[in-house]
C-alpha cells in the first residue's frame, strides 16, 4: 500500500511509442510520490479521455500521429489554462522549446534528460512553477531583449514552422504528409507559403537558414 497515494502527484503520459510509455511509467513508479493515473497515444485520445479525469501534470511527446503535441497544447491551454503541460521530446531545446514555452508549455525536457530531471521538473509545475533549462532561460532573455526583430522562422504558424522544421531536417515532403497525415498537396501549399515568409528560394537555402540558425544539427 502505498501511503502517498492521496497526495501524489497525479501525472497523465502522452506518447505514441508503447514502449515510451511503459519506460515512463517504470520511472516515475519508483517515486512515491508521483501516481500515473492515465496514458494515451496521442493528442486525440488524451482529449477524449482526460474529463472528469484529476490530473495534476501532463507529460507529452510532440511528434504524434492523428494530433501532435504542438496542436494539442495549444488545444488543452484552451480547455484547461491550469493544467502543466511538459513536453518530452527527441528535439533539442533550440528547435522548439521556445516556442511551446511561448504556447504554455509548463517545461521541455529532452527525452535524454535523466530521470532525476524529469521528477524535479514534476514536482515544480505542479506546485505552479515553470522548468526552464539553463540553456532555454537564456534564450528567453534573448527573444524578450532589446532586439524587436522576430528571426524569420519566427514568423511562420504552427503547421508551417512543424513542416519548416521537418524540412530542415531533410525529409522529403511525401514523408511529411504520411507522417502528419495530411494530402500531399497540403504540404505544397504549406512549403510555398514557408518560402515566401522567410524569402527563401528554395528547399536547399531554407536548411542552409536552419543550420546558420542553430535550428538543426
């Protein structure tokens, strides 16, 4: 019996890897204090299944099939402006951290980070605080500086800064569209209104911008 049950921590896991998710779940049992009390593979799913639910933390991955973490937390800050949100991600803190802090975002923590990390960042945006690495504190202090001047990516929408990034990263755009589940025109259009944001001329010159950037490694 675990007696901290009452006051624990009551986290709900959102990935689209089982695996993942039983790996979280073995993590975060060896804290007494912290209860997993739901998981779902998507955003879709966690949305359909979180009323009614008491959860005190969301911890969710960004890449997702159906719904991805981006939409979906913009989509739960909406519905539950109160509940923490911590995104899990492969992602690196310069490709999305600031941005999903800028939407709501709780704390980012990379999917590398150790399990000591992610308890402490818990345990924080529980209590109502934020999580903000080092590396990601500094880069707010840079984005809130005296420079009024947004970077080009900065410009773009959700979808389009997700397939920007996508592209950046050298997937083709047919890749892109099965993996975000969209037409393939979709993805054109989306491609053609990212070129004319950031007066860019072509796929070859927008991952040069990323790599100048800091965007992609």
């Amino acid at each position: 019996m675990n007696p901290f049950k009452d006051q624990a921590i009551k986290v709900f896991i959102v990935d689209d890897h089982e695996v993942v998710r039983q790996g979280l779940k073995h993590i975060l049992s060896q804290t007494p204090d912290i209860e997993v009390i739901g998981e779902a593979e998507n955003g879709a799913r966690l949305l359909e299944t979180i009323p009614g639910l008491e959860i005190d933390v969301i911890l969710m991955d960004i890449e997702m099939p159906e719904k991805n973490g981006l939409e979906t937390l913009i989509q739960l800050k909406t519905l539950y402006p109160d509940l923490p949100v911590i995104i899990l991600s492969i992602f690196q803190e310069e490709q999305y951290g600031l941005r999903l802090i800028n939407y709501g975002a709780a704390g980012y923590l990379s999917k590398t980070c150790p399990p000591e990390q992610m308890i402490d960042a818990i345990k924080k945006v529980s209590k109502g605080g934020k999580y903000i690495t080092p590396t990601l504190s500094e880069k707010l202090v840079m984005h809130f500086g005296t420079n009024p001047e947004k970077p080009l990516h900065e410009t773009l929408s959700n979808r389009e800064y997700q397939i920007f990034f996508m592209m950046a990263s050298g997937q083709k755009l047919r890749d892109i569209a099965s993996e975000l589940s969209i037409s393939l025109n979709t993805v054109n259009a989306h491609r053609t209104n990212i070129l004319k944001k950031m007066d860019i001329d072509s796929n070859s010159e927008l991952i040069r911008y990323a790599l100048k950037n800091d965007l992609v490694k």
